[in-house]
C-alpha cells in the first residue's frame, strides 16, 4: 500500500518541477504515418487510472498538440489508438549534512574541539509518461514516446499544468517522424 502510494504521488506531481525532463522516442520505421489522421484515445489502466487530474491534463494537452498538428479525435474508425502509461519511484543520492562543533581554547596553544554531525541521504521523487500510439486495426505499435523527470511536490495545479504542456509539447515534437 505504502509503494502504490508513492507511486501515485510522483505521478501526480511529475510535471511540477523545473528541471528539463529526459525524453525518448521511438518508432516503426515501416509505418506510413501520413495515413494516421483521427485518432481515439484508450481507456486509462494502471497507475493513470488512478489519477484523474493528472490523466485529464495530459490528454488536454495531447489533444491540443495534436489538433494543432491537423489531427482529429475521432468517436468512430480512428486511425490510431492513444495508451498511456505512468510510474513513479523514489531515488536516493548526495546527502545533505547538519553539524556542530564547539571549540574551547586551552592554554596559550591548546583547543580542545567537540562536535557532531549527521547526514541524511536526499530523496528525489521520478514519474514517468509513455504515450504508446497503436495502429487502430492492427493494434501493433506504431510510435512511443516516454519522458522522466524529477517531480516537485508543491506545484500548483497551474504549474503542473504548464508542465503537462510543456513536456506533450517535447514528446509530440517528433511525431509523426520525418523519414
């Protein structure tokens, strides 16, 4: 119970933070993507099931890039399917420390120090997006594109949104490929 919610915590804040996240794409070279026009997206399963908000920015911001590309969502005989995956996991590296020291002089050379300290390793929360994009009647896989990044917990619905926007805007900048 404790994994799934961490799990469903970085997902839910994968696209607040502020560093660049990590993108890759990858697809059927065979594939003839000029005929993929309309396009259906696939019921939420997993993790996105789970997240409502989450899954609802990311297929407003999917939607609009492709719109804005020429492509239709279409409710009947779509050219290809749209499936989402979503992960999250807890990294741990560096360390951060909190220390003391007292020195007490002695004498005209002498000190005598006393100190202490900790460290604590620092934890970094990942989520992870991969849009899988399936041929509608084949169902083979025709595009995927994934995207990682360090997730900030106390982003705004508006930040995380802007960062929906801005990694769907990453990941859908190389489809349809150029051959």
């Amino acid at each position: 119970m404790k994994s799934t919610a961490l799990v469903l915590t970085a997902c839910s804040v994968l696209f607040g933070c502020a560093t660049q996240p990590t993108v890759d794409v990858d697809y059927d070279t065979t594939k003839d993507f000029s005929t993929l026009k309309t396009y259906q997206w696939m019921p939420a399963a997993g993790n996105a099931a789970s997240d409502e908000l989450l899954v609802g920015r990311i297929r407003n911001a999917v939607d609009s890039q492709l719109q804005a590309k020429g492509h239709t969502l279409a409710t009947d005989n779509p050219d290809f399917l749209i499936a989402m995956q979503l992960s999250g996991r807890s990294t741990y590296g560096g360390s951060t420390g909190v220390g003391m020291s007292v020195g007490i002089p002695v004498g005209s050379r002498g000190r005598i120090s006393v100190g202490g300290g900790k460290s604590k390793a620092i934890e970094k929360k990942e989520g992870t997006l991969v849009l899988d994009f399936l041929d509608a009647k084949t169902k083979s896989l025709a595009w995927r594109g994934t995207a990682s990044a360090t997730a900030q917990p106390n982003a705004s619905p508006e930040q995380q949104q802007q960062r929906v926007d801005q990694v769907v805007g990453e990941l859908l900048a190389s489809f349809p490929p150029k051959k």
